[in-house]
C-alpha cells in the first residue's frame, strides 16, 4: 500500500479521512456523493505562500495576484480569495458574475 503524502488541512486518524476536523464520511453522508470537499486552510496557505514567494522574488514591489475564474468557479473559494487580495481572471460574463 502506497501512503499519500500529507495535505494541508486535511488528515487521517484510526483509517477514516477528516477535513479540518470534519469527518469526510459524515460529510458524505450529510451531502451525498460524490462530492467535492475544500480546505480553507489550505487555500488561505498556499495563496500566502505565493504572495511571499511573490515578494522576496520582486523585491519591495508586491505583485497582484490574479486567480483563472474558469479552474475553479466556486463560491466560497472565489470568495476567500477576494478577501485574500486576490484579482480574477476572467472570459465571460458569467465568470465575472461569480467574481
């Protein structure tokens, strides 16, 4: 058996897979499946992360990170990455609809 690499914010404890705390059988139950299930931890992560990378690689000046609407057009996660500082890439007016 081959063992995944750890994911920010999401872990495993006695065989069952959590997200945040948050059981993902229970979720599933919950919603039904199949069922697409983000980490907000992992993304607030990762956009901090690039935006210091961002940083130290341009100097003092801070780069806008721009998100492509159309890789992942959800709302919550739309929404997180505005309140990040995050600008959108958009191609259509639904997409700018979303953003």
């Amino acid at each position: 058996m081959h063992s995944i690499p750890s994911l920010i914010g999401f872990s495993q404890h006695h065989g069952e897979w959590f997200a945040e705390g948050i059981s993902l059988s229970v979720l599933a139950s919950q919603y039904g499946t199949p069922l697409y299930v983000y980490s907000k931890h992992a993304i607030c992560s990762a956009y901090r992360a690039y935006d210091v990378a961002c940083i130290r690689a341009n100097g003092s000046r801070r780069a806008r990170i721009h998100y492509a609407v159309k890789a992942n057009s959800n709302l919550a996660v739309l929404d997180e990455l505005k309140q990040l500082g995050a600008g959108f890439d958009l191609v259509s007016g639904g997409e700018l609809a979303r953003a």
